[in-house]
C-alpha cells in the first residue's frame, strides 16, 4: 500500500445529500486544501478549526463552490496523518469536481477501505473500535464485489481489459526478448510492440474523450433517442423532463439539431440527446443533421431506439437497427396507446424491448428503470457511490497508462535498454491494474508461450 | 534396524545440485553433516544439458556464489565456453552463461565435498523418515540402517517413483542407468504431504565423431572468459566451440509420422511437463507453421566426443529418433550413443513450506530442489543452500535467512514456491523479479556478501576482499560527484566529440557519466585517474550513476511494499471465524495460507479490502 502518498476520497453518499464531504489524508492533505482554498482571512490554517470560504480551481481561480473546510495535524486524526476535509454542497457533480480538483492537486484516489487501513497500520484503531470497523469493511468488501461483477459486465471494463491486452502483448514480446536471449525468435519486434502500444494509447485517448472529466462530471452517462422521424423522440425527451423545452411537432424531421438535456434518474445524471430523424432525405439540412446523429452514436453510453408500435417496421428503422448493431441499445416502443401494428424482425429478437407511450405516460416509470439499471445494479446509494468512484478511478488509471506508456514511446525513440522499457509497460499495468486487477508474471509467461516456440 | 552410532546435526538425502550445496553450506556452518546418495559416483552430474547459467539462472548462480555456495566456482574451474548474454539489454538482464566440462564439473563438486571437514558421504536410499510427534530425529534405508539428524534435507530430484519412457517402453528409473527412490514418496503422503506427478525430458546424446561439424556454424564462447565467481581471477582452462543446426521440414514429417507411438499423445504419461522446454515432438504439434527450429549442439566435455543437442528432447521411440536426428543437416550420419528419454517423478507440493525452506507439517524437515517442483541445476542449488543455511542455524537455535523479493532471485522463487505453489516444473525468470532493476548479477556481492557472512558462511577472506570493493567503489562515487572539468580547458576533438560546444560551466563527471552513451573508457579520455579504476569498480559507479532515476523509483516501491511484507499472518489464524472475507477469498487464503500479508497480496483475486481486513484481524489478535 501506498503509505506515504496523499489519498482523496469522497467520504458521503453521493447523490442527494445536502453536504458532501471530501476527505483528504497524507503528508500534502494540508498544502493540497491551501492550493483550492479561498477565505478574506490572512494566515494559515489552525488544526481542528472549521474555515469558511470557496473552493476554486487553481489554474483559472474559477469559484466552484462556497464550503467548509477543517484540516486535523497528524496525529490528531482519523488516519493519524494530515487530513483535511472539504464540506461542499451535495450533489453527484459538485462532490465530483471538488474531488478531481484534489486529485488534480497532487492526492491519488483512495482505495476501498484505505482510510481504514491507514488507521489501522498507523496504530490508531484500537480493540473497541476494531469489530465496529470490521462491519464497515464487510460492507465495502461486499460492495467491491458488486463494482466488480458490475465492471465485468461493464462496456467500459471491457475496454480497458482490451487495452491492458495490447500492453501485454508489447510487454510479452519484451520480455521475450529479454528471457529469450538463445532462442530463434525471428527479427526484432520493436516494430510490432510500436504498434501494439500505439493502439493501446489510441484506444485510451477515445475513451478518454469518451469519459473525459467534464462530461462526466458535467453531464453524466450520456443516452441517445434515436428513431426515424415522427416516433415520439421529442415528445419522449419531454416526458423525461417533465417540461416542454423542445418544440415538438408533428413535421417530419423537425428537430434538426442535437438536444442535450439533463435528467435526473434516481440520482443519476443521464444526459439525454435527441437527434434529428435519421432519414434518407434529400434536405441537405436535415442530411447534416443525420450526419451528426451517425456521429453521436458512438459517444452514447446507450441508445434508446425508438419505434413506432402503431406503423409496421419499415425501411428506415432497418436502417437504424444496422447503424446500432454494434452498440448497446434499448428497443423502446411508443405509441402503446394506439392499435398495434409493429411486428420486431428476428434482427432484434435478442433486444430488451420496452412498450410506452408518450401521450399517457405508460411505461415510463419503466424505462427509468431500464436506463438506470443498465448502467447501475441496484438502487440504493451505496451503489452509485461505487459506480461514480469507479468512473474516477477508470480516468485515474488511463490517465496514468497514458503518461506512462508516451514516455515508453520517447524512450523507445530514445533508445532505452530493455529493462528500462519494461519498467514503462509494468508501470501501465499497473495502473490499468487498479481499475481490473493486477498483472501476474504468469500472465505475461502464458502469452510467451503461447506465441513463441520457447524451448532448450 | 541398525542404528548409526553417530548423531548428526544435519542430514542431507540427495547428491545432486541441491544436495551438494545444502552439505557443503551446513558443514561450513560447523554442523556436522551427513550426504547420503543412492550413487556416489553420481554426486553433481549434469542429467540434463551440460551448462550453468542463462537468463536469471546465471543471476541465481551469482547469489549463490555471493553467499559462499560452491557452484560458481564449480563452472569456474570447470568451464569450457563462458559467455554473457543480453550485454546490449541493460545491465539487469545481462546474464552469464557457460558450457561444463560434464565429468570434470562432478568429479571437483565431489572433491571438495571429501575435503569438507565435518562432512561423511555415504551411499545408500532413503526409504523412510523417523517422525515424532511432528519432527523429524532421522531417516531409515534400504539396506536396514538408520542415522540420527537433528535436521533433514530432502533433495531427491527426479528419482522418486522415476519413470523413465522411451516411446511406449517405459520402466522405473530415477535417471538413465540409475536406480530410483522406492518408497519415499509413499512415506511423504502418509505423513500427511500431498504428493504429485511431474515429467520432464532430455535430448539423445550423439557421436561427434558421426557429426560433419564442417557444414555447422560454430559458436564461440567470450574472449577472454568472464569467471562466474566473485573470487575467481581468471578462467584458465582451454575454450571450445559450440556448433548450430537447424531441424527441417523432413524432420518435422518424421516427428509427426510417429505421434502415434508417443507416450505424450497417447495418454501413458501424466505427468505436466515444463511449457519453456517442451520436446520437438511437441514444439511441432504446438506451431505447425515453424519451418525450422535450432539446436546448438554442446560438447559434454574436451575429453569425449559425446554431444548435447539442446532443445531437441523427445519420448519418442528409438527408430523415430533416429530417423529424426539423421533428418538434420550436418546429421546425415549420426549415430546415438544414449537415447533421449522423457522422465516421470514425483514431487511434493511447495505451497506446504515455509519461506525457510521447512515443512509445515514436520519441524526439522527441509525440501529443496525438484522435489519441491522446481527444474534447473541453478534453481535446485539455490533452494539446497538455502535449506542447508537454514537447517544449520535451526541446530544453532538462530533466525532462518530468509530473502524478500526485493533483495534476490533466491528470495522470488522461494516466495513464488511456497505462496502459490506449482503445477508445472518451475523455472526462474528475469521476468518474474518485480525489482528486476535492483537484483543485477553485477551487484549480487553487495546485496548478499553481508547476509552469507553473517550467517556464518561466507569465509573471512572472501568478505574481507568484498569490503574493500566496496569502499573502492564509494571513493569512487564521491570522486566522480566531487570532481570537476572545465569544458573550455579541453582538448578542441574532446569538447566537438563529447558535444561539450557552449557550456560555460564546469561539469562533474558524475554529470558526464550520466549521459546515456558515455562510458568510463570515454571518461578516461577526459580524466587521467579514471584510467586507473579497477573495472568491478567502475562497472558499479557506471551502473549506479546511469540507472539512478530508474533504481530510485524501484527503491520506493520496494519502501511501499515493507510493511505489508513484513505483517505475520499466525499459522492457526481461521479464516473461517474471519468477518468481513467473500467465500471465494476465504477458500483462497485457505488454502495457500500465507506467512505474510504481502504473500497474500500476491494471491490471484485477491483484493485490496480482503487484505485490509486480514490486517485488522492480525491487529485484534496482538492486543488480545
């Protein structure tokens, strides 16, 4: 464990809370709060004292929020190290983007349990405390496995997994060469182990892009309506809502251009964006918007595809379901109030499939659910807590992989020793490590094998 | 039974690798010591390919060597090609490697196992343990005698319950013309061991007189040859070649034209085999699409025309196999002087030892080498010194000497054994070493001369020449950091060579030395005293200067890692009554059940929460 580094965590239930706190513990806690710390007060800060001020961004000195701040001197507190805790409103942003600033600051993203643990190696539980702690690890252990059947599940988890594969696929073929020095290995492989990190890195710049910090701190998961003209994706967004922003009309192709909006599910943020109809059509304008839709489809955490149950499945929403083949969607048919026409083509006999209807509401409460338990299993906030630690510690560790795995690129142009570069790709795993678990040496001698014919 | 009159302090069973260093390593310590063997003129004999060292096996030769084990000297006066390898890859995975002279290699191993005071060799095989009340007092033999130990170490190789098969021929042997240990391993799992089944292999040896050695590309060792040994001056004996062939697509034909009385493929073996040295009968089912593989053909000494044709190992039947060799170029002619052969043996779990080397289940008793699932002379020796030391400081009523993965190879393995066990024959890695950085060959004195002398190994001659290395090298440190050059001052080719145009200021030489191409030779140009420096000496200022970023960052996860390594897990913690652990953890820690909470760290699946409530059961039971 890390024990002489600085950790962050967000240390209330997330959500709907009316305070959030973030606690920060290690030797820089206190030079960490100083940095985002603003009050009309001169001087510093007194242990165990309760400040009021603003949390601002260091760089910019942009106000986030107005909050409460204490910092305990070690070894007065929980951890026995410098803690500092910012009081910021509540709300799933706010606690968000007050935690990435300390992260940003210089702190790491606590690991479960590790205030706990810190206590404990530093000597501060004591026995009576100690069966009181131990319930409370028992609750994060069982919800550490929840985060993670729902990280196997999860697309993102996926991804990273793939991205760990290049890494070790370039570090198998290092090792190779290093372990392997006898052997007949063919040519040197730095062309393909450039090739291997580059892919990785690439992939871990879209996802990036794809979870950068301010959309997810700003706007949440993100789902797409989409739908051919005239389905119901406005009035849907609407009933979302529960307000009429966006003019719905029954024009075909009317709303041209994306909407965003924000609702809230059970306290998830779900940023919602309707597109314009995607139609074959020769309106240039409404082509751009079809353009556009095509182009959003892969930033959409989920799609909702919505049909018509009142007209048969035609030409245009076969075209839809082949764009969406490859994503995760939800077939969402409207319309439940009128006589049903709709007959679903085997294509999708395999897609969850909820009925609605827009005009009375049916179905509604439903697909809250379906959206919110595609992306969180369960409801309690607890859950979500782990969900939107998850999301942090992902950035955390590709932000990590990728600071390292460039430098692996300058010093393979630089022309590192073998050892040096393995240090790189170690370093990588390691950090993708903390989101998917670590990397065993056997891990990386079964992919030699497997690809190399090793053997004296 | 015959009781021997003798009590001895240490009782090694086995003449092999492991069994030579645990002997000598127990004798040295002052114990007195007792090497019985099934074959004393088989003490250090090579059953495999004839060659110490390679990739992270040279680096556990250097261990043992920097710890007062014999075996780097044992290549050194033996040795007939030494080369290092990977000298273009960094100095971590820089790796030294030589051919034996195969009987010479034996026959000194065996002498100064005879000049060792305190030490009898006897020839007879151990059948049975005395055991009481969870200790080992001695072991029983065949031939009705028993001697008293205070210690036991079992080394037994591969001759438990050998099985020796060549093509579907198969018959009871603990090596070609060897007999095997009968009884032994059905003694171990009655007292409780879980015992398995592993298989390796080894290639024919050929008639090199049969060889046309003009049509292969020789392969000579370095000159001049770089002695294993911190104490060894200079190898003196003459160098051989070793020669390359390739197999083809004929070979490959015949290989597969005969699977069909393989016992690998049809079923006769169970034994798991080793994947990093698998036959030629596998290599050519596993990647159909290779062309060739290469052998080097080794000489198994100066005095014998007997060859090693390395990487071409194979149960199958003799026809096949001589069809097979005669397929290789250079080949065409050979004949077969000992067939190659696929061997069966049992071994005992590892994951049923402590980190010294001592079973869980018997106190006293000590495992090391093949029987704990290990392959390689190197790997064996290093676990046979170990449980040598160890057993010798047990009869001293000290500490066991136990590495950490950040000071030693010896320590990785050992740890890697005893935490998560083994399935297949266990070789080292570099790639296994998390700290590959810090355990280099070149510095295996100065992380391990201190240990091996304090344990009462080392002898004082040898620690007292590892001492003034070492102050050599920091007054070379200090030199090179203290010590300046005017850029300006010096030659105008010097300042254009070394790209020194512009700069103003005086540079020390730790500075210059920190650039990536610039070495002491270049340093030498520059500063006259530099010139001067010893090269074990500059190697390690060199090493140390350029490397320091790199080693640092090692160095502080090392820091990191300390206090979960050195966290005890009690041996009768339930994990059972332990609140707070998944089902799956728990079955885990169950049954791997870890010393430490760093080995638990190191268990698949394991997870950061698990860890941390184990550490807060360990804080319970302290106060309670």
């Amino acid at each position: 464990m890390y024990i002489h580094d600085t950790i962050a965590a967000i240390s209330t239930p997330l959500g709907e809370g009316g305070i959030g706190i973030i606690r920060v513990s290690g030797s820089q806690a206190v030079a960490i709060a100083e940095k985002l710390f603003r009050n009309n007060r001169n001087g510093g800060l007194s242990s165990h004292r309760f400040y009021y001020g603003t949390i601002v961004e260091p760089a910019t000195g942009e106000v986030f929020d107005e909050v409460m701040l204490v910092v305990m001197r070690a070894p007065r507190s929980y951890t026995r190290e410098d803690v500092a805790e910012i009081h910021c409103h509540g709300g799933y942003l706010l606690v968000q983007k007050v935690l990435s600033l300390a992260i940003g600051a210089g702190a790491r993203l606590a690991q479960p349990g590790e205030f706990t643990q810190r206590a404990f190696l530093n000597g501060r539980i004591d026995l009576l405390q100690a069966e009181a702690v131990i319930d409370l690890i028992r609750g994060k252990t069982d919800a550490a496995l929840t985060l993670a059947q729902h990280q196997r599940q999860g697309l993102l988890s996926q991804r990273i997994v793939a991205v760990k594969q290049d890494v070790l696929h370039s570090l198998a073929l290092v090792e190779a060469y290093i372990d392997f020095p006898e052997e007949d290995l063919g040519a040197a492989a730095g062309e393909e182990i450039g090739r291997f990190v580059g892919k990785a890195l690439a992939q871990i710049e879209s996802l990036l892009a794809g979870f950068d910090e301010g959309r997810v701190l700003r706007e949440g998961v993100a789902v797409l309506i989409a739908g051919k003209p005239n389905v119901g994706k406005s009035s849907l967004l609407n009933t979302l809502l529960q307000e009429q922003r966006v003019i719905v009309t029954s024009v075909p192709g009317t709303t041209r251009d994306i909407i965003e909006e924000i609702v809230n599910i059970n306290g998830l943020p779900v940023r919602m964006l309707d597109t314009a109809g995607i139609r074959a059509s020769e309106d240039i304008v409404e082509q751009e918007g079809v353009r556009r839709t095509i182009e959003q489809i892969p930033l959409a955490d989920l799609v909702l595809f919505l049909l018509d149950a009142s007209r048969p499945f035609d030409e245009e929403d076969r075209q839809i379901a082949e764009t969406l083949a490859s994503h995760r969607f939800l077939v969402v048919t409207n319309k439940a109030d009128l006589p049903p026409v709709l007959q679903l083509p085997t294509s999708l006999a395999s897609a969850p499939v909820l009925s609605i209807s827009t005009q009375t509401g049916a179905g509604i409460a439903a697909l809250r659910e379906m959206i919110f338990t595609t992306f969180l299993h369960g409801t309690t906030v607890d859950r979500r807590e782990l969900v939107a630690l998850s999301q942090a510690r992902h950035r955390d560790a590709l932000l990590k992989a990728r600071g390292v795995l460039l430098g692996f690129q300058s010093n393979i142009a630089a022309q590192l020793s073998s050892d040096l570069l393995a240090v790189d790709l170690h370093e990588a795993l390691r950090a993708l490590g903390e989101v998917i678990g670590d990397t065993t040496p056997d891990e990386v001698l079964d992919l030699i094998f497997q690809r190399f014919c090793i053997g004296k | 039974m015959l009781v021997y009159e003798k009590n001895y302090d240490v009782i090694v069973v086995g003449g092999g690798h492991a069994g030579c260093e645990a002997a000598l390593a127990s004798a040295r310590m002052g114990c007195q010591t007792l090497l019985l063997t099934i074959n004393l003129d088989a003490i250090a004999l090579m059953s495999c390919n004839p060659a110490i060292g390679g990739l992270a096996k040279g680096h556990l030769v250097k261990e043992i060597d920097a710890l007062g084990g014999e075996m780097g000297k044992n290549i050194d006066a033996t040795g007939i090609q030494f080369r290092i390898l990977n000298t273009k890859k960094g100095p971590a995975v820089r790796a030294s490697r030589a051919q034996a002279d195969k009987q010479q290699y034996r026959l000194r191993m065996k002498l100064v196992l005879e000049q060792q005071d305190r030490l009898d060799l006897k020839q007879g095989e151990v059948t049975a343990l005395h055991v009481e009340e969870g200790t080992v007092l001695g072991v029983a033999t065949k031939n009705g005698i028993g001697y008293r130990g205070n210690t036991v170490i079992l080394t037994t190789g591969t001759f438990m319950r050998g099985l020796i098969h060549i093509g579907l021929t198969n018959y009871p042997g603990g090596r070609a013309g060897d007999l095997p240990s009968i009884g032994l391993s059905e003694h171990l799992a009655q007292l409780g061991f879980a015992v398995g089944r592993l298989k390796t292999g080894t290639p024919a040896r050929l008639d090199g007189r049969s060889i046309d050695f003009s049509r292969l590309e020789p392969q000579y060792g370095d000159d001049p040859p770089i002695p294993f040994s911190f104490s060894t001056v200079a190898i003196e004996q003459p160098q051989v070649p070793c020669h390359i062939a390739y197999t083809n697509e004929r070979s490959h034909a015949i290989i597969r034209a005969g699977l069909d009385r393989s016992p690998l493929y049809s079923g006769v073996i169970e034994g798991v085999g080793p994947r990093y040295c698998p036959s030629i009968e596998d290599k050519v089912v596993r990647f159909p699409d290779k062309e060739r593989h290469q052998t080097f053909i080794e000489p198994e000494g100066r005095d014998t025309v007997e060859v090693y044709p390395s990487g071409l190992s194979t149960s199958l039947p003799i026809d096949v196999q001589i069809a097979f060799y005669r397929s290789i170029a250079g080949l065409e002619q050979v004949e077969i002087m000992r067939p190659a052969y696929a061997i069966e043996y049992d071994y005992v779990d590892p994951i049923q030892l402590h980190a010294s080397l001592e079973t869980k289940l018997v106190r006293n008793l000590y495992h090391a080498g093949q029987i704990n699932g290990t392959s390689g002379y190197e790997e064996a020796a290093a676990q046979g010194l170990m449980a040598g030391i160890n057993a010798a400081l047990r009869t001293k009523d000290r500490e066991p000497l136990v590495f950490g993965r950040s000071e030693a190879y010896i320590g990785v393995m050992i740890d890697d054994l005893v935490t998560l066990g083994t399935k297949e024959p266990y070789r080292m890695f570099t790639s296994r070493a998390e700290y590959r950085l810090l355990l280099r060959e070149d510095n295996a004195d100065i992380r391990l001369r201190e240990k091996g002398y304090e344990a009462g190994l080392l002898p004082e001659t040898e620690y007292r020449q590892f001492l003034t290395k070492l102050t050599r090298i920091q007054d070379e440190l200090a030199r090179v950091q203290r010590e300046k050059v005017l850029p300006s001052a010096l030659d105008p080719w010097l300042v254009e060579q070394y790209d020194l145009a512009g700069l103003q200021n005086a540079l020390t030489l730790e500075q210059l030395l920190r650039r990536p191409d610039f070495t002491y030779a270049d340093l030498a140009r520059i500063d006259r005293q530099a010139e001067e420096v010893p090269a074990v000496v500059s190697e390690q200022v060199e090493i140390q200067i350029k490397y320091r970023g790199y080693i640092e960052r090692q160095v502080e996860q090392v820091e990191r890692s300390k206090k979960l390594e050195s966290a005890r897990i009690p041996q009768d913690l339930d994990y059972q009554e332990l609140a707070g652990l998944t089902a799956e953890v728990r079955e885990k820690l169950q049954k791997f059940r870890p010393d430490t909470l760093g080995q638990a760290s190191r268990i698949a699946g394991m997870t950061p929460a698990a860890i941390t409530v184990l550490s807060i059961a360990l804080k319970m039971r302290a106060a309670r």
